[in-house]
C-alpha cells in the first residue's frame, strides 16, 4: 500500500453538515400522522386506514365490553330504573362527547372553555369519541383541515413579512442631521 492509501484510510471523514431548516413556519405534527398531512406523503393513506380501522375496533370492542357490564347488571338483579339509568347515561355521554371531540376537529378550543369540565363525561362517553374519530379519518387526518388553514395562513403572513424587507439594513447609509 502506498503512503497515499494509508493516509486515506486513517482521516476520519468530516461529518455531514446539518442540513439547515427551511425558513418560514413549520407545520404543527398531529398525533399519530406527524407531519404527512402536509404533502400526503410517508405513509399517510396508510395511517389514515389505520387509524379509522383500529378507532372503529376499539369502538365495537368497547360497546361489547358495555353490553356485558349491562348484563351483570340484569344478573345482579338491580331494578329495571337503574339498568334504564346505565343505558342512557351512557347514550347522552357518548353523544356529548361524539359532538365535542367532532367540534375540537375544526376549532381550537377556547382558554376559558369548559373543555376540562368535560373530561369526566368524554371519558364515560369514549365509545363517541372514537366514532368521531372513526368517521373523520375517512375524510382527513383528524384536525388537518384546522392545521392546514393554520399553516397556510402563517405561510402566506411569512411571505409577506419577508416580501416588505429591502435589503440589509446594516448597508443603509445612516440619516443626515439637519
């Protein structure tokens, strides 16, 4: 081996550079997708799929473990009103929280809300909660079309904050006094 291989084999290579971040806004990841929603690239149909097959698995697998919990109930022989009071309880929480985790998709909640008011009744209700999430990921990634709105708005704002600059304002020649 010649003195040139050997000193080719012995320098280390110069670590890659990191590639610089593209300037302007990043878009917000949403659970489960991250950042595909952007150009629908990376798997994104895939995850979409999914997520609404295991959203809807999860939900028939709930409503089943439901039904046997209102079984032992019927076992247990405790009255026909409580056993009516289970069912609708049930009913009217998962239609709340159906309609609140649908409303989240589209909306930023408010900091005064009562969303943690509600914690309580969308966890009684969770069968709703994953129906709705079932139904919008067929549609889109659930609160894409929120993020995407977002994103653009703050792309276009960037454009034209970057657009109204003239120049480095370090080469500006300095005022005249009067």
């Amino acid at each position: 081996m010649s003195d040139d291989d050997q000193r080719d084999q012995s320098q280390p290579a110069p670590p890659a550079a990191p590639a610089a971040p593209a300037p302007g806004p990043e878009p917000e990841p949403i659970k489960f997708f991250g950042t595909t929603w952007v150009e629908h690239d990376g798997g994104y149909a895939l995850r979409r799929v999914g997520m609404a097959v295991g959203s809807l698995v999860t939900a028939v697998a709930a409503a089943f473990l439901l039904r046997m919990a209102y079984e032992g109930l019927e076992i247990g022989d405790v009255g026909p009103f409580l056993s009516i009071s289970v069912v609708i309880l049930f009913a009217i929480a998962s239609s709340i929280a159906f309609a609140k985790t649908w409303e989240s998709f589209g909306s930023r909640p408010r900091p005064s809300s009562d969303e943690a008011a509600l914690k309580g009744l969308k966890a009684i209700g969770f069968i709703g909660s994953l129906i709705a999430y079932f139904l919008r990921c067929l549609v889109e990634a659930p609160g894409e079309k929120l993020r995407r709105t977002e994103y653009e708005r703050a792309k276009v704002e960037f454009a034209r904050r970057r657009s109204s600059r003239t120049g480095n304002p370090a080469a500006r020649r300095p005022k005249r006094k009067r």
